[in-house]
C-alpha cells in the first residue's frame, strides 16, 4: 500500500511516493548528473567521443589511470587540456550556479510558504546589478584572490541588499514575511533605478553590464569554481539538515513555536544562508532567471512536497538542469553564444506562467 503524508506548502491531501523511492531518486539523479557533465564536457567546438572524455576524468581521481593513449589525430595532452582546463570550470560552475539557485528557490518557498518565491525575492539580484555596474566603472584589473572586481562587487551588493531588507522589515525580534517582501521589491526598486541611472550614464558600460545581467558562463575558470565551491557546499550542508523543520514551518509561525521552533533564529538562519549561495551563485555569470522557480516546484509536482526529499532533488536537479542549458546555449548558435538568461527564460517563463494559471483556477 502506497505510503501517505500530511499535506505541506498548500499542497492537496493525496498519496506520496514512499520515501525509499525518492531515496533511489536521489541517487539516480546523482548518476544523472555524472552522465551529464561527462556529456557536456565532450562536446564544443572540438567533439570528442563520450568514453574517451569520462577516461580523462576518471584519470583525474588520485591512484586512477585509465588516460586514452590518443582521440583519433589528437595527443592525450591536447585533449586533457580541452577537458580539464577549458570545459570542466565552466560545466562545474554551471552545475554550481544551478545547484545554488535551486536549493535557494526551494528554501525561500518553504520560509514564505509560497510556492513562487525566488531566490531574488528580497532584493539579491538587484544588489548584485548595481554592484557589478560599479566593478565595471572602476578602472582596476582582478583582485588579490584570482576574480576580477565585478563578481567581488556584486557579491557585495547582493549580501548588502539583503541586509539592509532584513533590518528594515525587522520589527522587534520578529520579521513579517509580508514586510520582509514588501522592504525587498521596495528596495530593489531603488537599487535597479540607481544601477540603470549609472548604465545610461555611462555608454562605455553599457554592452558589458547588459552581458552580464543576462548571464554567461564563457569565461569561467578554476579560480571561481573554487571560491563558489565551498559557499554552495556549506551552505547547503546548512539548508539540508534544517529540511525537517521547514516540513513543520508549512503549518504557521504560531503553530511551529507552540512545537518548540524558534521560528525567528530559523528565518534568520535559512534567510542569510538561502542568500549566500545565491550571492555567490549570481556575482560570477550574472542573473539567471527561473531556475530558483521552476526546478522546485517541478520536483513538487513530481516527488511532493516534504522538504526532507525536495531541498536535495532541487538541488540536483537544479545542476542538470542548468548544464543543459549551458549546452544549448554555447551549441546551438556556434561559435557565437547565446547568454543562458535567455535560454532559462524561455524555458521558465512558460511553465511560470503555466503555474499561475494553475493557481488562479484554486484561488477562484
């Protein structure tokens, strides 16, 4: 008999898959995301057969040695330097970004028990925007750790637009949900007047920040893989053992304290968490829009509700999905590139608009 669960986020009262098959979910997915960054490293502008690519990766673990001894009129180093040092940063990086705006969306769904939240809801993306317009006024060249300025600027601004959002919602020792949304579009609003002010103003600027606001792996690098890396990593280390009490935060506040949550630390911690990994996520290739919105909630519909399962098939999902989109992105309009904002959009803003339909026909 097919196992139940009470209903979480809003969702109607229906039978669940039992939790051993959204075990072996995760796993398959795991394998998934293995296939597809083998995938997306092969191919470019030089192809290279799929069991030749997974040998050189392979051959990367310590102690492992199955290195091709050539791919048809190429040397091993040649294809090793394609593979490791030119396609891996970017597919990683991919799968970074898309893992960090996916858990993000999922965790930010769960706090406002909104199942349309973003993980730019309060204010990230308009923070990071205006600190990248200002990276690209300044005339200085990369900074001491390996990134330019621009990345460092935006992550900057995304966590300080938060901030500010979070202190003017605050209200004693409580923040409203309501305030807290309200003080981020009021703020983002300014924020994007300042950085489009400074964009017009500027003309020199204005293909870069336009570039970047639509958002492009093409110049990734190890360098950023592992400053992204270890945010993401802890960061959703954090989110995931916090996944049981947001199942119980879907009832109310005032229910979740009456069963002993301190419901503000808990906002704060998944809130500042929740919008590191974004500001990390958006501050190296830019706003990628819809991915922190239609990846968990398509998990939703698929697997349900309960966070305990959804905060880590969102998050692999979330990397597949965006390798993918890198793909196309770089593949289908060779050898120039497509930004993948505009690759997500047209995959999102459909089911986006799908998904507002959907809820306007229970509202009415």
């Amino acid at each position: 008999m097919q196992q139940t669960e009470p209903p979480a986020g809003g969702q109607p009262d229906i039978a669940y898959p039992r939790w051993r098959s959204r075990i072996l979910s995760i796993f398959g997915l795991l394998a998934l995301l293995v296939v597809v960054i083998t995938f997306a490293t092969s191919i470019g502008s030089v192809d290279l057969p799929f069991s030749a690519t997974l040998q050189v990766l392979v051959s990367q673990i310590p102690g492992i040695d199955v290195m091709p001894e050539a791919v048809g009129d190429m040397r091993i180093d040649d294809v090793e330097t394609i593979v490791v040092d030119i396609r891996l940063p970017r597919v990683l990086l991919a799968g970074l970004v898309g893992a960090a705006l996916a858990l993000a969306g999922a965790t930010y769904q769960g706090l406002f028990r909104n199942p349309l939240a973003d993980p730019y809801l309060i204010g990230v993306s308009q923070g990071a925007a205006l600190g990248a317009v200002i990276g690209f006024l300044i005339p200085v060249g990369s900074a001491a750790i390996g990134v330019g300025l621009v990345p460092m600027l935006a992550f900057v601004g995304a966590l300080f637009s938060v901030t500010i959002v979070y202190l003017l919602a605050r209200v004693g020792r409580a923040v409203p949900v309501t305030t807290l949304i309200l003080a981020g579009v009021a703020l983002g609003a300014l924020l994007g007047a300042i950085g489009a002010y400074l964009t017009v103003t500027n003309e020199e600027i204005v293909y870069g920040i336009i570039y970047w606001l639509s958002g492009s792996f093409s110049l990734s690098k190890w360098d950023e893989v592992w400053v992204v890396l270890p945010i993401v990593g802890v960061g959703s280390v954090i989110i995931l053992l916090f996944s049981r009490l947001l199942n119980i935060m879907q009832l109310d506040e005032e229910q979740a304290q009456q069963l002993g949550i301190n419901v503000e630390r808990l906002k704060l911690i998944l809130l500042a968490t929740a919008t590191l990994i974004t500001a990390a996520a958006v501050s190296f290739v830019g706003i990628i829009g819809f991915v922190g919105i239609i990846t968990p909630h398509a998990v939703r519909l698929i697997w349900g509700a309960d966070y305990r399962f959804l905060l880590p098939l969102s998050l692999l999902s979330g990397a597949i999905f965006l390798i993918l989109a890198d793909i196309v992105a770089r593949t289908v309009a060779s050898p120039s590139e497509i930004p993948i904002g505009i690759i997500t959009a047209l995959c999102g803003a459909p089911f986006f608009l799908y998904l507002l339909r959907r809820r306007a026909k229970t509202l009415f």
